[in-house]
C-alpha cells in the first residue's frame, strides 16, 4: 500500500511500462474488493486500484463529494504515478466516476469496463435510494447494511460463503457516519451529470451486470451501452450486485478479453 501527496491509499502491481487498467471500487468499499480481479489481470497490465476519498485508508473528501471531485482523485493519482492514460473499470458508484472522467478527460482513456452501474432510475427506484441516503445520514451504514447484503448476493451464496459476507460487511461497517451518507447521495444524485452526455462518450467500452441485480439491472446496463457507440453489454445469468465476489472468473474472463482485443498500440 502507498499513499499519495493528496492522502489517497493505493496499490499498483503488474509489469512497468504496460498498459494501464484503474480499478475503481464502489460505495462503502475499497480497493481491497479487487482481490477477485487484479490477479487476473496483472500478469500482462499495470493494475492501479485505490481507495476513493473517505474510504478505506484514503483521506476524507477535501469538498463536498461529487463525481468531479472523484474524477479529479483519479487524474491526480495518475498523474502522480507516471499514468498518461489507462482503461478504467469501475463497479458501482465507480463505474459512474469512470464515465465522469471519460469525459473530463477523454485523451487519457482508452477503454471502459462498467460493472453493475445505475443509469437513469425511475421515480420509485430513486425514492427508495433516497430513503436509504436518508438513513445512512442518521443512523450510519449499520442502518442499510444488511438489506444491501441481501440486494448484492444470491440466498444461496450468503448461506454457503458467510466468512465472504462478513468480509463485506466489516468493509462497510467501517464507513464513518459523517462521510458515508454524503458520498451515498452522490451515488444517488449524481447520474445526471452522465445521462446522455454531450459530446457522448467514445471510447471502447464493455458494460456487464447480473440478470438479478435489482438496483442496476440489465435494463440500465443496455441503457448505458446505448449512449456510448459500439460499447457492448453483458448480462450474466444468476448473479446480483456483487457477482464479482461471487464467481470471479465469469466477470473476469469476458473482461480480460475485453481488454485484450484493445489494439496493442494503444498503451500508456
């Protein structure tokens, strides 16, 4: 682990001089849960994941939290780690702050992977996220822990693996109370800055969810695939929110030959 000049914590692993790949985690997380990806990858790519502010062993927000101050983070860790450009995957909320800085700074991605990220929600969806930010800001993540277990992994998996689930939620039971809603409600509110971008989005770019990920669904994942030309959406069959977690080599095999297919002139 390594900190940088603006307190961010991060990791950075695989061969000097290869193409980059960010790994941007989503909220309540940190860059612990790319345990499940970065060996995956990290035989051929330089892996960068680190923890968004206010989480993990990152620093707190310097300003209220939007997705700008997050895409800011990551072009200053860039540019402190020597990264001219990268592909950016995100999860989540990461997959929102991946968007953003594919459109700050468009020269310096190359691809995008999106993973089990929210488009547009309809009136109810957003009332329940709301209500959820609301919670958080008054009783913590404790409030809404449990039912985003149950919202992340199949019955299933949570009978079978519980050391995993307790793995989550230590992660996110970690959250301070004061921060955590507010960076919850960009998550919440913050999807207007990238619906229907203008100029769009147009760098190669996957877009993956489960077919029972409930909160960002296939219906959103084809959504967002739509508004970036020729991405490619994938939806995976009996999985939910953090399919990553629960069987890692059905994200990772379409995502690594994702990335593989990239030209390879096409580095940092």
């Amino acid at each position: 682990m390594r900190i940088a000049p603006d307190g961010t914590a991060y990791d950075l692993s695989g061969p000097e001089g290869a193409p980059c790949v960010v790994l941007i985690h989503g909220l309540g997380l940190n860059r612990v849960c790319w345990q499940w990806m970065a060996p995956a990858l990290d035989d051929r790519y330089r892996v960068l994941s680190y923890d968004l502010f206010g989480h993990g062993q990152s620093a707190d927000p310097p300003e209220a939290p939007s997705l700008a101050m997050f895409s800011r983070q990551l072009q200053t860790l860039m540019n402190h780690c020597g990264l001219h450009s990268a592909s950016v995957a995100g999860f989540s909320l990461g997959g929102m702050i991946a968007r953003r800085f594919a459109l700050d700074t468009p020269q310096r991605t190359r691809a995008l992977v999106i993973l089990h990220s929210p488009h547009k929600r309809d009136e109810m969806a957003q009332s329940a996220i709301l209500a959820r930010v609301e919670q958080a800001r008054c009783h913590g993540p404790a409030a809404t822990v449990e039912a985003a277990l149950e919202r992340w992994f199949t019955e299933a998996f949570r009978q079978s693996n519980p050391a995993r689930i307790d793995e989550v939620r230590g992660w996110i039971l970690a959250n301070r109370k004061d921060v955590y809603h507010r960076i919850y409600r960009v998550l919440a509110e913050g999807i207007d800055e990238i619906v229907a971008p203008e100029p769009p989005i147009s760098c190669p770019t996957l877009v993956i969810t489960g077919d029972e990920d409930f909160g960002n669904g296939p219906e959103m994942t084809r959504a967002i695939a739509a508004e970036i030309e020729g991405a490619e959406a994938l939806v995976l069959p009996g999985l939910r929110h953090m399919a990553l977690a629960e069987d890692p080599a059905v994200v990772n095999t379409p995502v690594r030959r994702f990335l593989d297919a990239l030209q390879p002139e096409q580095s940092q």
